[in-house]
C-alpha cells in the first residue's frame, strides 16, 4: 500500500517479524573458580592454635579457635591466624 503526499510515494513501515534468537554454547557463561592450588597435608591435628600479631602462638588440646581467645583472655583484634599444630609439630594457618 503506498500513499502519494504531493506527488512522493511513501510506504507504511510495519516491523519485521523478530527471529528467535539461537544461544550458542560457546556464547554462554561460564563460571570461573579459584584455582589456587589446595594444601595437602599429611598428619594427625594435636591442637588448635592461634598466632597473635605479636608473633606469639597459644593452643588448646580440644576445642574451638573462639574457646583459644576465651580461655587466654585474647580480643580478636589481636589475632593474625587461626590454624591446627599437627602431630609432627608442623603448623597449618587458614
């Protein structure tokens, strides 16, 4: 259908149908994780240690990291490390 407006033709636009669009695997997302390599270490856990800012270590047997402030009157400001003393006397920090 075209209409004359002082002798030019002009059509009507109408809009084209919208195709479907069509995701391709390699457009998807992906999610990226940290692949920082993990600690593995070998041992039995003795203890539940704490290190201070100061450099200082204090541990308890049996427990949690928050019984180690409570029992030695620690704030947690002071904390730099939480971690485990294993049986071979190596420590490992979180």
């Amino acid at each position: 259908m075209s209409v004359t407006i002082l002798g030019q033709n002009i059509r009507l636009i109408r809009p084209e149908k919208i195709k479907k669009q069509i995701i391709l695997k390699k457009d998807l997302p992906v999610a990226k994780y940290n692949k920082r390599p993990k600690t593995i270490c070998k041992g039995k856990v003795t203890a539940v240690c704490v290190m201070l800012k100061n450099g200082g270590i204090r541990s308890i047997c049996k427990g949690l990291h928050i019984d180690v402030l409570s029992i030695f009157d620690i704030s947690p400001e002071l904390v730099k490390k939480v971690g485990w003393e294993l049986e071979d006397g190596n420590y490992v920090w979180k």
